[in-house]
C-alpha cells in the first residue's frame, strides 16, 4: 500500500515539472547564440592584387592581431603622403561539425574603407564604407574542419566614397575594428528597435519592432524589461505578423530616467518562443528612458530640465596604432572626456567603435553622430547612392543608442570639390533635403544637424555656424558678439568647434594676441588660409595663450542662460595629411591632451568648469623653467572647481581668492609673484564647501639672466619606469643658459644599441619636432645592456650632438 502510494505521487510530481516545463521557457542547444571574437593570430600581407588566387601565392605574409592598420605608423612619420591601396588578410577557423539547425555569419565592426570577403575561395560578401559595422553570411562557404577567411581591405583614393580624401585626417587603411564570428539559430530574431515615445518623470512607454527570420505565424516573441537591479519591471508577449512584431509597453510607471549624471539603463530581453514555449532565440539591449527639447532661440532641455552642453570632439586614433584601437583604449578616452566634466561629444567626421557607443551609454555623455559627408562637395550619381547608404547604416546600426541625440548630415560639405560643379549650392542643397528627409524617415525622433554649411541651415533641426575666434579668425574676445548674432539668426544653434594648436611644454610671459595685427571682430574660418591674417599663423602655440583663448570662451558659454553651449575641438591631438609645417608634423595639435591621452594645460581649465571632482592646478606643470630681471613681477594663476584656493610661495602664504566664473584669467584665481632667483617652492591648497582640501605643488626654477643666442645642443637621459630611455635635447646658449625661446626643428636619430620611438605623433615619440622652451625629447628602446647605446640630435645650425649610455 505504501509502494503503491509513493508510485503516485510520483507520477503526480512528474506531472507537474513537465506541465512546468511547457509553460516555461526551455534552453536547447538549437537555440543557442555564440559569439566568437577572433582577432587573434591573422596573416596580413601588403600586396594590391584584386586577385584571390594571386594573394594566395605571395611569400610575404606576417602575422598580425586585429584590429590591424598598414598606417599605424606610416600616416605619422616624417615621409610626405601615406600608403592608400589595398592588402589582403587571412585566417583559419576550425568548425568541427557544422550544424544545419545554425547560420553562420561573419560581423566585422570596420573595415577602411571597401572590402571584399572570402571563404574557401569563394566570395561571400562586401562592403562600401569604412567606419560602419557589417555583417557577411558565410553558411553556404563552410565545411567541417579548417576554413579559410580571406578578407580584401582598401583605402585607396575613390571620389565616389566619403569622406572626401581632402579631409583634414588621416584615412587609415584595414580591418580597424574587432571581428566576430556569429552562430545564430536558423530560426533567429534580428533588427530590435525601440523607441520611448511618451517618458516623463511618472510614467514611459516603449515601442518597438523585432524582425523575425525564417518564423512562422505561430512564433511568439516573449519581452522583459529589467531595471539596472536586474529586476523585471514589464513583461509581456507579442504575435508575430509578416515576419515581424510590434512590441508595446504603455504605462512604465516612475521610471529611473537617463541622464548626464545618472545614465540609468535599462535591460531589454526578447525571446522567439514556438508554440510550446521553448525558445528558439533570444537577444538584449539596453534601454534609455528621456526626452530632450531645443527649445527654440533659447537652451537645451533633458528630461524638462535646462542643460548647458559641455562638448568636445573626438577623433578614432592613437598613438602608435592610428585608428587600430583597442576597446580599452576606446574606453579610456571617453573616461577621460567624462572625468573632465564633458556631457556631450561630437564624434568627428564618421561613426565610431561600438565600444564608443556603449561607454557614452553608461557614462552619460549625448552624442552628436556624423555621416562622413566632410568637404568634397557634392558627387556623381554613384557617390550619391553610397553616401545615402551609408546614412542608413549609420542609422540603423546606432539606432537604440539613449546617448545618441543628433545625426549629422555632413562638415564643410561644400569645401573643395571633388566633383566639377560640385559645390552648386542649389544641388548641394537638392541632395541635402533628400537626406533630412530620410535621416527623419529612419529614425522620426532625433534631430539633424550640420556644421559649416550657411545655405543648408534652414533644412536641418540644428546648425553650428563657423566661429574660430582667436584662431583663424580675429581675437577670442569677440566671442560674445559671434553668439549673440547666431542666437538671434538660428533657431536651434549649437557651437561647434572653436580652439587652437599647443605645443606641449611652450610657454611664454606675453602670449601673442594679434591685437594690432589682425582684424578683432572677424571669426569665420577661410578656406583658404593665406587670405587673411590670423593667430593660427602668426601665433606663438604655447600652451598659455591657448588657455587664455578656452577661458575667455568658457567665462561667456558658463554665464549665458540661453546658449545651448559649444564643442571644443578637439579632445585629443590627432594625425592630418594637411600639416607637415606643424611643430609635430602631420598632427593637429588642437586636443587638450596629446595623441597619448596625457592632459595639457588646457584640460584643467575645462575641468575647473565642468567637473565636480575637487582638484586644484598651479599652470603650469611643464613651465618649470622662467627668467625676467630682478623685481619684475610676475602672473601665477590657478585653475580649481572648489570656491576658494589658498596660495603659497615657499612656504608663505599670499592669501585666499575666492572663485568667480565671471572673473577673466582663470575665474579670478590669480596671484602677482615675485620668484626669488633659484628654486621656488609653489603650493595651492583648494577647500570645498564642505571644508575638504585639495592640493597642487610646483617647483619653478627662475633665473634673473636672460639667455643669449643659442650655440649648442646637448643631451641628456634619463630610465623611465617603462624602462625606454628619455633622451632630452637642450639648446644651450654660450655661458651654458637653457635658451627658453629657442623653437627650430630638431631631428633625433638612434645610431646604435636600440630603437628611437618614432611616429607616434607625440611630444616624446617624433624624431623631428620643434623644441619647446629649448628642449624636445625622444624614448629610446634599448636593444641589449651588453651594447653601448648612441642616439644623435642634429639641425641646420648645429650639425650634430651625440649621447653614448654604456
């Protein structure tokens, strides 16, 4: 009787797990995505041949990871042009035993700038453009065991595709960003897009569309949404018609909005159930709940509160891998931009890594996203095609991104055509409402914009005229009269771009203003620079005027209610074709940090404005070398966030100011010193409203004697913590005196024992670069501690200076 009992409630239990098992979901292996990174242990040879079986034969094939670029170094070094062709990568896959229930792809985040894609010899895909990801389906090209990739990148000079090659930077050739290979199941969801139609501080809802591959009528789609706790919040499921469904959620109530300071995100998770429930595929998404408003002549409102935006821009590179970065380097420039208090980026000129995207979603940065339309004026019928192409890619790619607010139609697009007739603005303007009108056709909730292009203002949402103030065009202290005009002739005006080139480490008492010899009120950049004198060309390039310049502009764009804001440009220093007089050559020296990621002056006069972050900085940490005569005072200024900072001069206090953001230099944070002669001994102390402290020190050596004309070179070294040697160069005058106005040209060499670090665009990674208050240094790689190491610095007026480290 008890056998007979327990046999029940056996049975009964099984009953009840495999009722649960067909009301709930059920993982099988049919059902699984995987996704595989391979950048790992490809083969790269640089060869132009179009022809497969050709590149085959080659013996020139090195091993190379991905992301990979031919112009890492190429674009950089002191050779005029760069390599723009084509070469060919290779990579062997194993797949054990192909499963006929999955489809196998290929995702490639970027390739510059066309490709083609094969597999065991057979083509399986291609793309147009170099800065949008894509995907090849490889299925019907596989076999069990060992599969060749063959992948055929090229940047070579094409007018039919943007950007334009008159573009100020560098278009770096091959496969610049991470590659996958994708299983997906048969039956598969692809294309989730969302949008939050209605979202206030009580309630938001969601609508979306999942496109559903090889389903059927029967299929049910499942959806989750899960707060940044991991707890659901909605759920529900939804039929598929034709292929697709509609997703609805009406009423989220008391949603944690997204925000610059709070980038609440929440978890999207849809399922394709069959009709017993068991799960044919899923995928995820983050998900944004806030509404923005250009308010019209007047501010920019998140979630109905005004924000002033605090921009810059940011070009894909870095030194030493050009555009090949890692996404930890992707990371770490949009942490820095974050932690200098920046709440907006333009992405300039392209779309950028995934990873970009993804860090702007969680640190709360709105993104400005760029078709690559920059200068070349209008073109041919097949340029046309590509470039609307690529808006849709952009688009679609980018689409559920909280972060993304604008879609930027195009920079300078009328500059330099390519074409013949192209810069027609009546054409111009023909293909440009073409694409407005798509851009709001794929995406109806975001706005357009576009920079640089006066005829074109009235057909996008957003326009930034051109105001170059103090750079390229009359002085920094028209700034105020420039906004002002554009507030009142646009509706929806935002300032993007404004700035200056700096060299690292020069410095000067009197930067060079201009006044008296340039025209103060004028602003817009010419394309045609000999035209009119300017600071760009006349300037100086210390590091203090350009402090200066993003103060004054600073001072206004913080105290004006009504400015929308502006966008420096740009964050970091980047390579250009265009610029090989520069200090650095063929860099753009305008980024408040180098090509590096380590900060210049300016970045702290951002950061006194922008971040909350207590910190206070004596300008300036590379200007430790100063001479005057005896008696004659001179300016210290301190750039802080906290609302009073203490000054010290050894030891001595010269009294506390207090911090007043109207106040110009350095929001009133100045002290008039008079440097004893030898080492002086400066430290400022900055106290919060809190009464926290934060502290600055500096030692400035000062000299009384003013150096006389350079007649010397010399060298000295000293080991580095990344055990590279830092080889410096020092113009000395005739009684040994460091000539601080010494700025020529000087070109370093590693004779024996080791490598310079050249290439790299940076203050201590170019061979030839100006020196900065008489000096310039290089890292040498030493080969052997058994050989001696020999490194040689020479120019026109001193032959030859060499340094032997045993």
């Amino acid at each position: 009787m008890k056998f007979k009992i327990f046999k029940i409630a056996i049975a009964f239990i099984l009953c009840l797990f495999i009722s649960s098992c067909q009301n709930n979901v059920d993982n099988s292996e049919n059902s699984e995505r995987i996704e595989t990174n391979i950048n790992e242990n490809w083969l790269y040879s640089e060869n132009n041949t179009k022809n497969v079986s050709d590149a085959l034969k080659a013996e020139n094939w090195q091993k190379t990871n991905l992301p990979h670029s031919w112009n890492s170094l190429d674009a950089t070094d002191v050779i005029p042009g760069y390599r723009r062709s084509g070469s060919w990568y290779k990579k062997t896959i194993n797949i054990a035993q192909i499963n006929s229930n999955k489809i196998y792809q290929l995702y490639f985040e970027g390739i510059n700038i066309t490709s083609e894609i094969f597999v065991n010899g057979n083509k399986v895909g291609s793309h147009i453009g170099g800065y949008i990801g894509f995907t090849v389906d490889i299925s019907g090209a596989i076999k069990n065991g060992d599969n060749e990739i063959l992948v055929r990148a090229d940047n070579s000079y094409d007018p039919e595709i943007i950007p334009s090659q008159k573009s100020d930077f560098f278009i770096f050739g091959g496969i610049t960003r991470d590659v996958w290979l994708q299983t997906k199941p048969k039956t598969h969801l692809s294309n989730l897009k969302y949008t939050t139609p209605k979202v206030s501080i009580e309630s938001a809802s969601l609508e979306g569309t999942v496109d559903v591959i090889n389903g059927n009528e029967s299929s049910i789609i499942k959806v989750t949404l899960k707060d940044n706790q991991g707890k659901a919040i909605a759920e529900d499921e939804f039929t598929v018609v034709n292929n697709s469904a509609k997703i609805t959620f009406d009423a989220i109530q008391n949603p944690k909005l997204w925000d610059t300071d709070n980038p609440n995100l929440y978890t999207i998770e849809v399922a394709l159930l069959d009709n017993n429930k068991t799960i044919l595929d899923q995928i995820s998404d983050k998900v944004g709940f806030r509404w923005f408003e250009f308010k019209d002549y007047g501010a920019f409102y998140l979630n109905g509160k005004r924000l002033l935006l605090r921009g810059t821009h940011r070009h894909e590179e870095h030194a030493g891998v050009g555009a090949a970065m890692s996404n930890e380097q992707h990371r770490a420039d949009m942490e820095l931009i974050k932690d200098m208090g920046a709440n907006f980026v333009r992405l300039a000129h392209y779309p950028q890594d995934p990873e970009v995207y993804k860090a702007c979603d969680e640190l709360g940065l709105l993104v400005w996203d760029e078709l690559p339309w920059c200068r070349g004026g209008l073109g041919n019928d097949a340029w046309k095609t590509n470039t609307k192409t690529m808006l849709k890619e952009i688009i679609n790619q980018n689409y559920n991104h909280p972060s993304i607010i604008l879609w930027s139609l195009g920079n300078e697009i009328y500059w330099l055509p390519d074409f013949e007739n192209g810069d027609n603005r009546e054409k111009i303007n023909e293909f440009l409402e073409e694409l407005n009108t798509y851009a709001h056709e794929l995406d109806p909730t975001r706005k357009t914009a576009i920079r640089k292009y006066y005829e074109g203002a009235h057909i996008v949402d957003v326009f930034s005229p051109s105001i170059w103030s103090g750079w390229y065009s009359g002085s920094y202290k028209s700034y105020q009269k420039a906004i002002n005009q554009y507030k009142a002739e646009y509706p929806h005006f935002l300032h993007a771009e404004y700035g200056g080139s700096s060299h690292v480490g020069r410095h000067t008492e009197n930067p060079i203003t201009g006044e008296g010899q340039i025209q103060s009120d004028g602003w817009e950049e010419a394309i045609v620079q000999t035209d009119v004198a300017n600071i760009a060309q006349i300037g100086d390039w210390s590091e203090n005027y350009i402090v200066d310049l993003f103060d004054w502009h600073l001072r206004i764009s913080e105290n004006d209610s009504t400015f929308v804001g502006n966008v420096q440009w740009a964050f970091k220093d980047f390579g250009t074709p265009l610029r090989p007089e520069n200090a650095i050559p063929y860099m753009n020296q305008k980024g408040l940090v180098d090509r590096s990621g380590k900060p210049k002056d300016a970045f702290y006069v951002f950061k006194s404005y922008w971040s909350d972050d207590p910190f206070t900085y004596i300008e300036s940490h590379t200007w430790t070398e100063r001479q005057g005569p005896k008696g004659k005072s001179r300016d210290i200024s301190i750039y802080s966030n906290c609302p009073e900072v203490e000054l010290f001069l050894n030891g001595k206090s010269l009294g506390v100011k207090q911090r007043d953001t109207k106040a110009f230099p350095a929001a009133g944070l100045n002290w008039t010193i008079n440097f004893n002669e030898g080492i002086n001994k400066l430290v400022s102390i900055g106290k919060t409203k809190n009464g926290k402290e934060v502290k600055d020190k500096l030692d400035i050596n000062y000299r009384f004697t003013k150096n006389e004309k350079a007649t010397a070179l010399k060298l000295d070294y000293k080991l580095l913590e990344n055990n590279r040697y830092l080889v410096t160069a020092t113009a000395l005058d005739k009684n040994g005196l460091r000539c601080l106005d010494y700025e020529e040209r000087v070109y370093f060499q590693c004779l024996n024992g080791g490598k310079a670090i050249i290439s790299q665009g940076t203050p201590t990674g170019s061979e030839v670069i100006e020196m900065a208050n008489g000096e310039a240094s290089i890292e040498v790689e030493r080969f052997s501690d058994e050989e001696q190491l020999q490194v040689m610095v020479l120019n026109q007026s001193f032959k030859g200076t060499y340094l032997n480290i045993n």
